[in-house]
C-alpha cells in the first residue's frame, strides 16, 4: 500500500460564518440554544439574520476549520464538503485553497445557496450557531473520491454530517476506504444536542470504526449518559484507540493505549470568541499525531492552536501555528 | 422649508470590503499603486482575489462606512447606492439597516455583481485597495429621491463617485436639490489618484457647489497641483465654507469663517487597519456639525472616530461612539 500523500482528508458541512456581536438577552429573545448549534431553515434564518447588528463574514464550517489549523501547522490537508457556485461559495473556496488546502468537491449550479451559520457571540465570549445547512446539505457518496480518502493518513469527519442522511451514507463509506487502505479514521462528536439526535449511531460508530475520537466534556458525557466525566472517559477508553477530550480552561484529557493523559490549557492574554476552539484543538492533535509526535504533545499542540483562536474573533488561525509550536516542534 | 429629518443623506459606492493582509511584495507585484484605491474590472479582480490568502468580509464603501459612523454617535443617516440582488448585496443592505441608516435604493436584478474592494492591508497597516465597481457603478439620478435629499440637512457626496458618469449626473442633481432646499453639500475628494483623474471638475465643484470639504494632505495638495499643505490649504479657504483637511497622525487643519483650526490626532494603542480613517473623521465632524457643535469640537470628534477604527481591522466602528465622545458632549 502506497504512502499517505495528505496528513489529514477531513469531510464536512462547508460554511460560512456571519458573525456578530450579541447580548444574551437577544439569543433567549430568538428562542436559541446558547453554546450550541442551532439548526435553522431558509426562512428562520432571515428572521433570526434581520434581528442581529452589523456581522462579519468569514469561512468557517468545523472540518474546514480544523484544514485550515493543520495548514497553518504547515501540514498538508484536503477538504470535502458542498458549495453552490454563488458569492459565499466562492469566498469559502477561495479561504481554503488559498493557505494550500486542497478542496475539488463541484459546486452545486442549482438548489439551495452556500451554507452560512450566523455565530452571535455573547459577551462572555461564547458563540451560540444558527446554521442554514442549505447546499453543504447536499453532500452525496459520488462527492467523496476513494483516491483522495486513500491519500490521507487520517479521515477526519464532522458529527454535524449525521443530520444529513446522504452525507451519512458518504461517511460511512469513506471509513471503510480509509480502514481498507490501512488509514486512520477520526471524529468528531460536535456538539452535544448533535450527539442528543443521533446518540445510538454515534455510539455504533464509536465502538465499531473510529480510531481517534474528538469530543468535549458536554458531548462525551451526552454520548454516555452520564454526569460524570471520569465515567464517560472510562467507558470511552475501551472503544477508540485514542480518544482527546476537551475541558475548556481546564485544559484535556486524552487515553491510549499508554493510559490517560492529561494536558494543561495553554494561558491566554484574552478570551474574545470560543468559535473554532474544538476545530483548532483537533487540527493541532491530528497534526502532532501524523507527525510521528506522543499523544501527550499532540495534546500541547491542540492546546496551543485553541489558544490563539479564541483570542480572536473568527474560527482560523490569525498567526502562523507553525510559528508559535516552533518551541514543540523544534 | 421644513426642517430636515435625518443629519446626513450621503451617496456613494456599495461595496462590500474583502480584507486580507498582505506583505509589501505581493502589492508589488500585483501592480497596485500602494494605499490609494485602485478600480478593477471583473477579469482583473478574479486574478487578484487568486493572489489573496485567506480574507474576511465586510461591508465597506466610504459613504456608508461615514453612515455608520454617525449612526454610531446616535445620529441619523441615510444611503443612497446601488448593489445587485446577490448574497453580498444582502449583507450590505443588511449592516446598514441593522444599525438603522436609512437605505432604501432598489437591488438591480440584473447586470454586474455587488461591488466588492479587495484591501490589502500591509504590515505597516496601510491599506491599498481594489475595488471591482459592478452593480454600484449603475447608480442613476432616478436612484436618488429629491424627499430624501431634502430630509438630511447635509447631503454628503463621494469623490469615488466621479468614475461613473450616470452617478456624476446623480451627485450633481442631488447637489442642486440640497441647495434649493437650503440644505448644505459636503464632499470628499476621496482619494488623491482620483482627484487626478478628475481635477478640472473638482476644482468647479469645489469652487462652486461645495460648503464642507473632507481631504487629506495628498488629495488637497493634488487638487491644487502643490506640494506645500499650507498653500492648499489657503487656496481651500477661499472656496468653500468649511474644509476639515487630514494629516494621519498629524491630526487635521480645519478652516472656516473663523479662521484655521489645528486639531490633534487622538492617541491611540495600536495600529492596526488605516481603512475607514477618512470615513470615521468625516463622521464625527459632520455629526457634530448638525448637532450644534463649534468647528473646533467638529474636528475632536472626527479625531476620535478615526482613532476608534485605526485601532482593528475594518471600516466601522466596533465601539459606541456615542460613548466614546462622552466626555465632549455631555
């Protein structure tokens, strides 16, 4: 079998982000779930988008997200997911493919329009998702080229997918592509009312074909229906090869095969916007993790990618991550 | 006559912004003439947008960047200008009434796209722009209603305009109904290459139509072809009424009946993103104007305005400058 030519292949709902500023009392207001991701359709979204203040536009989409951080590693990293050829889609290609991620999935001509996901961040910090899922929605098997998962040492895929039955379909076929061609598969949980909606999926999923798991504290212990974390982490250390699990300012916990290890929170100046902190985590871990690094420093390397991402409004990195795990990785 | 309704009706390019950072080298080799704003056509704005790293969307357009300004000093502002029925379109549309600018002009429904400005912003944060004009380029006097020119007490006017002979029948119609109703025209030169271009109109403009003029130090030495800032600005006096000329950290000269007044530049922390500088003084000073202020006072306030928006990417304003200027208006 032919060496991996790509260190990440992730699949993903392709969107972009309209972020504003909120109070909470406008995100109680609109009937949302604050933290979480809030699916919307075409005509909530207009009702929700004419009730927020001047928004910024900037590509997003959370396995993007995480090609975009492993890029800024100085890895190499292919993205799928679904565009219309409309202004948005062109932004959101553009943002890719310009900082070296290879993107080809074909533009949707007709149907729904590019996914946005309006991001209100509230005060605190935290961002609270209305996503219209539009064309990202039409993600179809024939859009994932078996070559391309073949290519990655690591298909990375989004819990978000399982709310599209098509997308669904094309996942589970590129996990067996990838097992078949003796790659890695990981995943994400998302976010925990995704992982409220499809939670006996995700759990066959999890104890059948994911290698390394992503999740934070509110998903894993969604995904295991219990309150407590150490429960959850147990019950997760006899299912996948490595599971990473966030904890916010607590830093994370990460079990292999060498036990549990537990990474301190890299230190920031200032918390502006939580948007991309999972994404990020994961794209520094995956990239340690095709790079030969122990689990511990991948661990670091997520850490520090978090860091700098909620330092700043938007889910991608502003500063080189290669520049800043220079201390890691040289 | 009736008193006006809104402080500022001001016209001018739609556009959405599209800023990225940039090195020095990549303006250079792209062929931009640094910090001035460069017009392209679609061809040469694909090949430009190929060049970019990955940007952030925003909506942009001096006119309305100065609207949002004054909306945020809690003043009241309508805009007069043309985007497409596209997705960018919407966003304008969008950020404008979000903050309650008054913008009523029809989306064309066919011809060029929404007009959007790539701006390159340099490690020295200057900005070098270039704008695709599209669907703003399409502006005509029908656009502009005479009520609504007769509701602002000031019709501010674009230099930018001036590339577009529809919109150069449409600032001059709109300049006549302001006068006939008693209303004062303010204008900017907007940009020194433009003044360039169009110096003999500008010059009748500005000798016979105008009563508050905005210009930095490049476009008032440009318009009357010196190099010493203190010949334009004794030539400025006998022309219009009021001229608020900008010196970047110099802070600005403004004359009048009274005189010159010297005004300092607001301190600021850092300097991030130059876009919107001119935009936000004239803001400020045209907000002071319709509310009562001294000249003096007029120029503080455009000083703060363009502080507040040096200090982080984008045009507009991020905080209130109703709260900012405080301490000068209570």
């Amino acid at each position: 079998m032919s060496d991996p030519t790509l260190d990440v292949v992730a699949i993903g709902n392709a969107i972009v982000d309209v972020l504003a500023p909120a109070e909470d009392a406008l995100v109680q207001r609109l009937g949302l779930e604050k933290g979480a991701m809030n699916l919307v359709d075409a005509e909530e979204s207009t009702r929700i988008y004419a009730a927020l203040g001047p928004a910024v536009e900037q590509s997003g989409g959370s396995a993007a997200n995480t090609c975009a951080g492993i890029a800024s590693f100085g890895g190499t990293a292919g993205f799928v997911g679904r565009v219309r050829d409309d202004q948005l889609g062109e932004v959101f290609a553009h943002d890719l493919r310009s900082i070296g991620v290879r993107f080809e999935t074909r533009a949707a001509t007709s149907g729904a329009a590019t996914a946005r996901s309006m991001i209100l961040i509230t005060p605190d910090a935290h961002r609270t998702m209305c996503t219209f899922l539009g064309a990202a929605a039409e993600l179809e098997p024939d859009d994932v080229p078996p070559e391309l998962i073949r290519a990655g040492a690591v298909t990375y895929l989004e819990g978000y997918l399982w709310d599209q039955p098509a997308a669904k379909a094309a996942i589970r076929h590129s996990a067996a592509t990838a097992h078949a061609a003796g790659r890695r598969v990981a995943f994400t949980l998302s976010d925990p009312f995704c992982v409220e909606r499809h939670r006996e999926e995700f759990l066959a999923l999890v104890e059948g074909d994911i290698d390394i798991l992503f999740a934070n504290e509110a998903e894993i212990t969604a995904l295991y229906e219990t309150d407590d974390f150490d429960v959850a982490v147990a019950a997760v250390q006899g299912h996948c090869e490595i599971a990473a699990l966030t904890r916010s300012e607590r830093g994370a916990v990460v079990t292999d095969a060498g036990g549990v290890h537990v990474i301190p929170a890299e230190p920031i100046s200032r918390l502006v916007d939580t948007t991309g902190a999972g994404d990020q985590f994961a794209a520094g871990f995956l990239y340690g993790l095709t790079h030969g690094l122990a689990v511990p420093e991948c661990g670091r390397l997520g850490a520090l990618a978090a860091a700098e991402v909620i330092e700043h409004v938007g889910p991608r990195p502003e500063t080189s991550l290669r520049e800043l795990a220079a201390p890691i990785l040289d």
